[in-house]
C-alpha cells in the first residue's frame, strides 16, 4: 500500500503541463464511473467538499481529476479547431509570404514601367520635335517649289531677254560706231541727208569691215532715254525727231 502510494505520488509530481494533452479516451472511461458515483440522495460522491471530509489531500485530487475529464472533454472540441487553426496560421504565414514576393515584384515591375514610361515619353518627345522640323522643312520645300514654279513661267521670257542682251552686247561696237559718226557728222544736215549718211556710207562701212550692229538702230533712243527727253518736253521744247 505504502508502495503504491509513493509511485501515485511520484506520478503526481512529475505529470507536466504537456501530459494533460495525452490523456486517452480508455483513462477517461476507467474514471467516468468514479466521477458520475452517486448517492441514493443524488449527491457526487467524488466531488472536492465530500472528498474533504475525508482528506484535504483528497479534495485536491478529486478536484485535479475531474479538470482533467473535464479539460479532455473539452479539448475534443478545441483541439481540432487548434489544429485547423495552426493550419490556417500556416497557411496565413505562407501566403503573407507569398503576398510579399508578389509585392516585390509588383514594385520591381512598376519601376521598370516607370523607366519604360520615361523612354517612351523621351522617344515621344523627339519623335514630336522631328516631326515638326519634317513640317518645317515641308513648308520650306512647299515654298521653294512655289518659286520655282513662278520662276519657271519667266524662263520663256528670261532667256530671251538674255539672248536679246547678248546680241546687243554683240552689236555693241557698231551701235557706238554709227551713234558717234552720227554725233560727230550728222549734226549740220537735214533729217534726209541725215538717214542717207548713217543707213547707207555709216552702215557700209560697217559691213565691209564685219563689225556687228543693229538692223534696227534708232540713234535717238540709243543717245538719250525717254526721261530726259520728257523733262525737255516740260521745258517746252520741241519733241519731233529732227529736234530731239
């Protein structure tokens, strides 16, 4: 009796906190019985104030026993949930964990769009500034075709003024040649006498010696221009050919 006292002692001081949680379902069947005992008036025979009246020390097991029913009982309903709890802890660990490299990459992600964005935007940029100096230049080109163009329906007119500007630079020797024989021989004689000098010995000599002139020479145009001889007009002189 003394031994099994001792060894239910010694089994009482060493039961841990953890030991409560391996308690099975045959223990709590061998102790159901003694935990629901009765007595013909209804009253728990293993409660801690029945047990007390016998010993203090038999208040505390009984006590101790029935939490412990009492704790497995419970921890059949609360152990799954524990359980599922611990697993859904897990379960939250991982997929913050997963929610932070999903982060990270969305960060990364929207740095290298930012980057991409400011090149795009850069490219834009230029893109719009060639644009606009291709406008420019179209203009310019529009411009200068508009001139040519416009240039080009005098070119009929152009090169025969210059044609006419080099004959006459051509005919230039025998022009100066007539106009100062004419100046230098004509002045004393008649209009008659004057035509018959400068159209016929002026223009003779000019052909014998080959020296280009004008067919149609005027010495009154080629000596004076039409200003001058409109201020001799306002100055009341006469203005038939003779007289000019």
């Amino acid at each position: 009796m003394k031994k099994l006292q001792g060894n239910l002692l010694k089994a009482l001081l060493e039961f841990s906190e953890n030991d409560k949680d391996f308690i099975n379902e045959e223990t709590i069947e061998l102790l159901e019985p003694y935990l629901t005992l009765k007595t013909p008036k209804g009253i728990k025979l293993f409660e801690g104030a029945v047990a007390k009246k016998a010993s203090s020390a038999l208040e505390g097991l009984c006590v101790w026993a029935g939490a412990m029913s009492d704790y497995h009982l419970a921890s059949k309903i609360v152990k799954p949930k524990l359980r599922l709890l611990e697993i859904r802890t897990a379960q939250l660990a991982e997929a913050e964990e997963k929610l932070a490299a999903a982060e990270a990459e969305l960060f990364e992600v929207n740095r290298l769009k930012a980057e991409l964005k400011a090149k795009f935007d850069a490219q834009m940029a230029a893109k719009d500034a060639l644009m606009e100096k291709a406008m420019k230049t179209k203009r310019k080109m529009d411009q200068a075709n508009k001139l040519i163009n416009s240039l080009a329906d005098n070119k009929i007119r152009w090169v025969a003024t210059s044609n006419e500007f080099k004959a006459t630079k051509q005919k230039l020797v025998g022009n100066v040649a007539k106009a100062s024989a004419f100046v230098s021989y004509c002045g004393p004689f008649n209009a008659e006498f004057r035509t018959i000098l400068t159209e016929t010995y002026f223009q003779q000599d000019l052909k014998e010696k080959s020296i280009p002139f004008s067919d149609e020479f005027n010495i009154s145009d080629f000596l004076v221009d039409q200003v001058t001889i409109g201020e001799w007009a306002l100055q009341k002189l006469p203005s038939d050919e003779l007289s000019i």
